[in-house]
C-alpha cells in the first residue's frame, strides 16, 4: 500500500501545516474541513473540501459534516475484500488512508467554568466517529491524533515507500483509542458531577501513565506511576523532581503522606515520614524552628526518612538539615531557595542519592468532588478525602478541669496529626510538635504504649490525641501515668464514664471530639 488520500480535521492547529505540506510533497491528496482548510488554504496547499466528497455542506453550526457514509465507507471499507471494494466503487467512495483528528477541547473548556450549554458545544461527534472508524481498520487507514505524532509518521512514511509497518499502525490505533476513551470519560465525568449524588451510578477515572518505576514495593514488583487527567493542586505525581534520582514506589508513597499532613497547617511545618507514619511532626516561627523540633521528635527513626515542608525550603533550614547526622531520602515542599538546593546536594555526604520535589503552593483546597480510590480484588472503593478536623460545634471538654490555652493549642495540634497516622494511632505532643506516636497497632492500649516509650520523659506535660475512642480506660492510664495533661479522642465509647473517671483522676483535661479519623 501507499498513502494517497488523508483527511485533515485539527482543533488545534500548531503543526498541521507543515505535517500536511509533507504529505503534499508525498503527493497525497488533501481533505479537510472548514477551519483547518482555510489554515492550509492560507498556507499555499491544494485542499479539496469534505462537502465536496460527501456532496451535502456542512450544516447546523459545524454539527454535521463528517458523519457521512462516504467518509465512514472509505475508512473502514477493508481493502483486500473484494466486496468491501464493490461496494466502494459503486457508492463513489474513495478510500481514505489518512485521518488526522485532534478534537474539540472539551476539557479545557470545562476547566475555565462555562455554563452547561457553553460544554456541550465543545462535545465532538465527528472527529471521535472518524477516529474509531479509522482505527478499527487500522491495517488500511493511518490514524493521527496529536501534534507530537506528526513527524514520526512523516519520518516513517518517507522511509517505508509512503506506507508504515503493521506494528506502527496499531501502536497509532492504541493511541487514538485511548484518546476516545479518555475524552469520552471526560464527558461522562462532567456530566455526572452535575448530580447531587457523591457517588454516581457511572465513575470513570482516567489516569496516564508517567513513568515506568524501578520496581515497586519490593524489587521483584514491578510498577508504575500514573497521572490522574484533570486533578487539581499540588501532587507528587505532577511534582517537579529538581534534583536526585528517579523516586521510587515507597518514595512516592511517603512523599505524599508527607504532603498530606503539612497541608494541614497554616504556619511553617515541617513532617519526618517513616513506612507512611510520622515520626516526627512540628510546626515552628519559621522553617527552621519547625524542622528542628520536627527532627527532635524521634531522631533515631527520622534517619533515612523522608521530609514535607508546607513553606519553601531556605538557605537556614538546608545548613540544619545537612549534617553528617541526619541522612535524608526524599523532601517535597512548595519550593526551594537556591542556596538551599546547592547546600543540601553537596554538602552532606548522602547528598547525591536525596532528591527534592517541587509542587507549588500546598494549600491549594481539594475540588467538592475528589475522592479517594482502593482497589480491592474484582473492585474498588470510593470515598471522600478526610478534609475534616472536627465537627462545626468543636470538641467539647468532660473532664472536671479545662484545658489551658497551651494544653489547647497542642490538643489541636496532636489531632490534625493523629488523623494521618495508621490506625490504631496514638499521638503525644508538646510545645507543637510530636514527641512519641504510637501506629497500626492492633490494641489501643499497645499504642499507648509504644508512644510513651518513644516519648520518653518528654511525656510529662505531654498533651495525646486518639484517632478513636478508647474501649477501655487502660489506653489512656498508660498515657497519665507517664505524665500526659490533657487529652482528646472522639468519646462514644459505652465505657466513656471510666475513662473521663480516669481523667478526673489525675487531673487532666479531657475532650471528645465526636469524630473519628481511622486511617486504613
């Protein structure tokens, strides 16, 4: 075969002149449609009209002009069938070995806020009926369907005698599909955030893939990260990777447990992530102050781990972190100071191996409709992201004494962290920043435990937060007897009388939030 015919219909434009003065000087005859024919009009080229092979103009505002069998007939007329042939030949129509489509832009349309009316007249009919149409007989008609595709088909036609190799034409199919699909779940998704319904009957995500990864969880795991089409704020998966080597799975997932704990606060912030939990968590006057108190928190579990900022990263906050002491996988934050970039990667001795990760201003509010997706075996879930810190009432105090204003401030504090700690989560905190976290433990109690050991003395005038209630007083026995003040947890328990009891006890403040924040 060798391409003579090729129909041109470009939304957009940047391209399309040279791609088709290069088809020209292949002698191929050009079709097209009314804008994209008057830009090639106006560049010198011959184009025949598509109204002239259809023999009907193009009418109802530009709604009809392709969707004609003398278009569809000699795109998927199967050229090695004789009858396929007959029939062409008898219906006038000339086969076509060429659609170059790139469609209206309904997402970014939709991005700009227009109304229902203003969408639906960015909704293309022709272009995705001539995309499928030319790809399902792939073997006979090629099928373009981006600019950046433009001069490797020019480049591979020249070198193949005006024609590509079968493998060519099916990866070009692959992307026209994938094309449709996304487009076609752009719609959909537009449609259906209309509806009052969080969660509609019809939910089509489209994600494209990034990069491939060095593997995943495990080095015998391969893996992959992909984009989510159309997500809004700031991302690891669209970050800017300004130094070190390519992230990895687990990279990718603890830079974005980072990333969601220091949006939480409006001071500088600072988060050491360990296997997704923080191990340390502090906000600060400054970025310094915030890292320093965040690192302090458990310095033997912070090495090797990965750091969130919630402000750019400077020069001050690079010579505390670049020591022989502390060793650093990752850190992800709205920026960094150029000085602080050169102190960090060439300063320390683990310099080489850190990578840093830009993704703009963090506080960007999530969209009313995002949602969070787990894949279970033969299905998903779907729920809203926890953007929440308690209910509109606030928590309210049970306990015979009320917390002091600085006991409040770090009851505050320690909550907003225990929600992105695993659960069972324990949290204690002092002075706005976490001094032991107790995670993914089976009991409560263990919890308890285990972040009061990580605590240490630095438990004593120590507040904690419980991302559940405690079924028991033990849980919180443990915490008082090791010095903890003040308290908050969810309340709800049918043994919250021996709890806050246990509170009064001691003379501790205690509050229930009346909301939980479990963390699977």
């Amino acid at each position: 075969m060798k391409i003579r015919r090729a129909l041109l219909s470009a939304s957009d434009k940047s391209g399309i002149v040279e791609f088709a003065r290069g088809l020209a000087e292949m002698e191929v005859e050009l079709i097209s449609t009314g804008g994209t024919a008057s830009t090639l009009r106006g560049a010198g080229l011959t184009v025949r009209d598509v109204s002239e092979v259809t023999g009907f103009p193009e009418m109802m505002d530009g709604r009809v002009k392709t969707l004609h069998p003398r278009i569809h007939g000699a795109l998927l007329g199967l050229r090695d069938n004789e009858e396929h042939r007959a029939a062409m030949a008898k219906h006038g129509m000339e086969p076509i070995d060429l659609v170059c489509v790139n469609l209206y832009p309904f997402e970014q349309t939709v991005a700009r806020g227009v109304t229902r009316e203003e969408a639906i007249e960015q909704i293309d009919i022709g272009g995705p009926s001539m995309i499928r149409s030319a790809s399902k007989n792939f073997r006979s008609v090629i099928v373009v369907t981006s600019p950046r595709q433009y001069a490797d088909v020019l480049d591979g036609l020249r070198k193949n005698s005006g024609w590509l190799p079968e493998e060519k034409l099916l990866d070009l199919a692959r992307a026209a599909f994938r094309t449709t699909a996304r487009y076609d779940a752009a719609i959909a998704n537009y449609l259906a955030g209309e509806q009052t319904s969080l969660f509609p009957s019809f939910y089509a995500p489209f994600f494209e893939k990034v990069r491939d990864l060095r593997y995943g969880e495990n080095p015998f795991q391969t893996a992959a990260l992909y984009a989510e089409r159309g997500a809004g704020g700031p991302s690891v998966a669209s970050g800017e990777i300004l130094w070190g080597k390519e992230l990895s799975y687990n990279n990718l997932i603890d830079l974005d447990q980072a990333l969601r704990i220091v949006r939480e606060f409006q001071e500088p912030a600072c988060v050491v992530i360990k296997h997704t939990n923080p191990c340390g968590c502090a906000v600060g006057a400054s970025v310094a102050e915030a890292w320093t108190k965040a690192h302090a928190g458990d310095p033997l579990s912070a090495f090797g781990g990965v750091l969130g900022f919630n402000t750019v990263v400077d020069a001050a906050t690079a010579d505390l972190i670049a020591t022989p002491d502390h060793f650093i996988e990752c850190i992800v934050a709205p920026g960094f100071e150029p000085a602080a970039i050169n102190t960090l990667t060439q300063k320390p001795k683990w310099g080489k191996s850190l990578r840093l990760v830009k993704v703009g201003e963090v506080h960007t509010p999530l969209g009313p409709r995002d949602r969070n997706i787990r894949r279970i075996l033969g299905g998903l879930l779907l729920q809203e992201y926890d953007q929440r810190d308690v209910p509109e009432g606030g928590s309210k105090v049970v306990s015979a004494r009320q917390p002091t204003d600085a006991e409040r401030r770090d009851l505050d504090f320690a909550w907003l962290v225990a929600k992105h700690v695993t659960s069972n989560a324990i949290v204690l905190a002092k002075d706005g920043m976490v001094v032991g976290v107790g995670a993914g433990q089976m009991s409560r109690v263990d919890s308890s435990e285990i972040a009061v050991r990580k605590a240490g003395d630095r438990a004593k005038g120590s507040v904690l937060a419980s991302d559940a209630f405690f079924p028991f007083a033990d849980g919180l026995e443990v915490a008082l007897r090791a010095g903890v003040t003040a308290a908050v947890e969810p309340g709800g328990s049918r043994n919250d009388h021996d709890v806050v009891t246990a509170a009064n006890a001691a003379g501790a403040a205690l509050l229930f939030t009346g909301m939980r924040h479990f963390r699977h």
